[in-house]
C-alpha cells in the first residue's frame, strides 16, 4: 500500500509541474469522442476521434484526427493494440501516424507505451516517436462508476521529421480529473490537461485544457 501510495503521489506531483523556466501558455479545449465494437470477448475495434481548439497565440493550430484501433487483450492485465491515424493540423502541415501500443493494469496503477510512425506532409522523412505513460484510476464507490484518473505522460522524439530537427525529450503531458460509466455502453469523462512542448533557446509552449470525452460502446 505505501508504494502505491507513493506512485500516486508522484503521478499527481508530475499533474502540476513547477515552472523551471518562462513558458509560452494558451488556453485551448480538447473534446475526445469514441465509439467501440468487439469482434469477439478478447478483440475489439475502436473508432477515436479527437477536436482540439487552440487561440493560436503559440503557435499551436487547431487539430482533428480520426483513429481506427484494433486492441486485443491478451490476459486480465495486458492489451496490445495497433491504429492508423489521419490528423488535420489547421494552417499546418497534416499528418498520417502509424501507433502500437502496451496498456496493462496492476490494481489503480495503470500504464502505456506508444510507439508511433509519423508521415507528416512536405517533411524529410519518416518521425519516430515512443511515450511512456504512468497513471492510477482509483474507484470512488462501491459500484465502481466513478473514477478518479491521473498521469503524466512523456513525449521522446527518436527521430525527426526533418533532418536536424528536436530530439529526445520533447514534450509532456499531464492530467487529472473524473470518470462516470453511466451503462454498460456510454461513459463520460472531465480532465484537466495540460500539454508543455519543450523549447530550445525560447519559452517552453504549454497549453492548459479541459478535455471532454466521450465514449459508447456497441
């Protein structure tokens, strides 16, 4: 239990970075939608779509991307899952991805490793990016339909789309809020998000959101 305790502590430590440095900072709002279809009881398909409204004062462009998963649970713990995304950036360069990803479960602790291929118009050449994620989901009552979710989740660049571009670590990504599972198929959710794109030379540009999400399943 102290260990666990302490992961939590560190998870919501990790939600409200301080600021080591001057940072660029917008407020933006993210509305997450999915709907989901299971082929059998262990594979399933998902189709996720995202909208992220941003002011554009940093830089940052409106977005919209649509995913198709296909997850397959290997045992209680453990789901592998594969997607091909399409992303619109508005007034950037759009961007086809290629992701699989990890996701396991151990008690409230919760994790996820993404890998993702990334094809972005008019760039050099094919972006390589993977991003650990670390979180707890904590139960508020006895029926378990509603949540407390937190994580913070790393952004490492192992190749650029453009030669001579960033790497490394590149950016992270924390939040915290609530889930409710209202049926068997339809679940909402509410989070505070925050989003830090780490700047060589120049203001990191963090973007502060509440994120909505939406989530049926078939």
């Amino acid at each position: 239990m102290h260990r666990i305790s302490t992961s939590f502590l560190a998870i919501v430590a990790l939600c409200f970075p301080a600021a080591a440095q001057a940072t660029d900072d917008d407020f933006e709002l993210w509305v997450n939608p999915s709907i989901s279809f299971d082929l059998d009881e262990d594979t399933g398909m998902e189709i996720e779509t995202a909208q992220r409204f941003r002011d554009g004062g940093n830089g940052r462009e409106d977005t919209y991307f649509a995913r198709l998963w296909l997850n397959q649970q290997l045992n209680d713990t453990v789901t592998i899952a594969g997607a091909f995304e399409r992303r619109i950036n508005d007034g950037g360069a759009n961007e086809t991805r290629l992701i699989q990803q990890m996701s396991t479960r151990h008690g409230i602790l919760r994790t996820r490793l993404r890998l993702e291929q990334r094809f972005v118009d008019d760039a050099d050449r094919m972006g390589l990016r993977v991003r650990p994620r670390v979180g707890v989901a904590i139960p508020l009552d006895e029926a378990e339909r509603w949540t407390f979710d937190a994580d913070a989740e790393l952004f490492v660049t192992l190749r650029s789309n453009n030669v001579g571009g960033d790497d490394g670590l590149t950016g992270m990504r924390t939040q915290i809020g609530l889930s409710y599972e209202l049926n068997e198929r339809l679940s909402l959710s509410a989070a505070y998000l925050r989003d830090q794109d780490f700047e060589d030379g120049r203001p990191d540009t963090v973007g502060h959101a509440p994120i909505i999400g939406v989530e049926y399943s078939f």
